[in-house]
C-alpha cells in the first residue's frame, strides 16, 4: 500500500481548450506558484462538457493546439487524450476513477475556473469526485471577491480559491473574434499562426 504522506502531487485541468487562451495560462502559473511542490499538470481536453454542449474544433485540431500552448512552459504540462478518446460526454468522476487507476502513486488536485464552482454541485457524482481529489483549486475569472456556492455546504472546505490575476478572456469569446478579425491577443503568437494557417473559426 502505498502512504498518502509519500503521493506525488498532481493537477488535473480539463477543459475545451478551443482554444487555449491567456486565462488557462494564468491559471497554470499561479496554480504552480502557489503549490511549489507540485511539479506537474494533466491537462485533460475534453470531447464534449455535458453542461455546455458541442464544441467546434475536431480533436486533432484541439491536440496539436494544445501542444503548441504547452511549449510555453518550463514546468512539466502533460497533456492526456482520454476524454477525447472515450465515447459519450467527457464526466470528471470518471476521468479520475482512471487517472486513480493509472497513476496509484498519485494526489490529484483539480483546477477549476469560478464559473465551474458555481455549478460543481450540479457535475456527475460531485460528491465522489471531492473524495477523490486533495483540494479543488478554483481561479477566479472576474470575481473581485472570492464567490460563494450555498450549495456546496460543509465541503467547502475542500475548496481553495487562488490569488490568480483576474483574465477576463474566454474561449467563446475568442471564436467568436477571430470570426471578424485575424489580429486577436487572447492567444499566444504561436497559436494565433496555427489558427490562420488551419483557418480555424472562420465564419
Ligand atoms: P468556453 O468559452 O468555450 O466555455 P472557456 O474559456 O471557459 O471556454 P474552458 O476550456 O471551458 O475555457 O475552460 C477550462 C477551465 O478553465 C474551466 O474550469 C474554466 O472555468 C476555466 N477558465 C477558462 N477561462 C478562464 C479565465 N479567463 N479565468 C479563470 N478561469 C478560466
């Protein structure tokens, strides 16, 4: 058996990522500052968020964007396709019943923006997910003051807000833009190549 004290410390991320932006990024640099001693983070695209509906980019597309987004960091971000390859909508309880399975040796945290806290409750089997992770890490996206869910109740306390500066970018709203113009700042210089080049967003 292996001793929790001794587990390797470990964030999760899971998202559209279409596409990567400048607020996923803030979000994994605090996420690293803040928690110096976890030295690495799945970052878990997912297929399909069963809140939010169809996404519009195909999965290659969503992988090859996502490795360009990675190059950026020295620290170790790992990107992981099973959310793409499973069929059905991507639930995180499940994703972490494998990433348990795979990786025994590790504590997961899970990162989550503020607009995911607001809603956790309502995520498959939410309450199994909290039991399986350390600590949700929630980043706040244009929140002055740290929200609140009246739903979580007494597990609240599984949950840490972090000292992110505030990004108010989105994926949507960036789709959106690089529908009217090829010029956005939301995204790192060698995504918005990779976007022109494949014509990604077009309307
Ligand atoms: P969309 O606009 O398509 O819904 P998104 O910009 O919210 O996408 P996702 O890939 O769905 O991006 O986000 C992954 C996670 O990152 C979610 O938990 C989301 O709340 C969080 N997040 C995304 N953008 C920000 C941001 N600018 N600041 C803080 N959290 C964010």
């Amino acid at each position: 058996m292996t001793n929790d004290s001794v587990k390797i410390p470990t964030g999760i991320f899971g998202g559209s990522f279409d596409p990567p932006h400048f607020g996923h990024a803030g979000i994994l640099r605090s996420f690293f500052r803040e928690f110096p001693d976890c030295k690495e983070v799945f970052l878990v695209p997912n297929l399909q968020n069963p809140l939010k509906g169809e996404k519009t980019s195909s999965p290659e597309a969503i992988l090859e964007m996502l490795q360009l987004f990675v190059s950026e960091f020295e620290e170790n971000v790992t990107i992981l396709d099973l959310e793409l390859k499973r069929e059905g909508p991507s639930y995180t309880v499940r994703t972490l019943e494998e990433l348990g399975s795979s990786y025994p040796e590790r504590e997961f945290y899970l990162l989550i923006g503020e607009d995911n806290y607001s809603n956790f409750h309502e995520w498959k089997d939410w309450k199994k997910i909290l039991g399986s992770v350390k600590t949700v890490c929630v980043f706040r996206r244009t929140s002055e003051t740290i929200p609140e869910n009246p739903e979580l109740g007494e597990v609240s306390s599984k949950f840490t807000f972090l000292n992110n500066p505030l990004l108010p970018v989105s994926s949507t709203e960036l789709r959106r833009e690089f529908g009217i113009s090829r010029e956005n700042r939301g995204v790192p210089a060698n995504l918005r190549n990779y976007i022109e080049k494949k014509g990604l967003y077009r309307t």
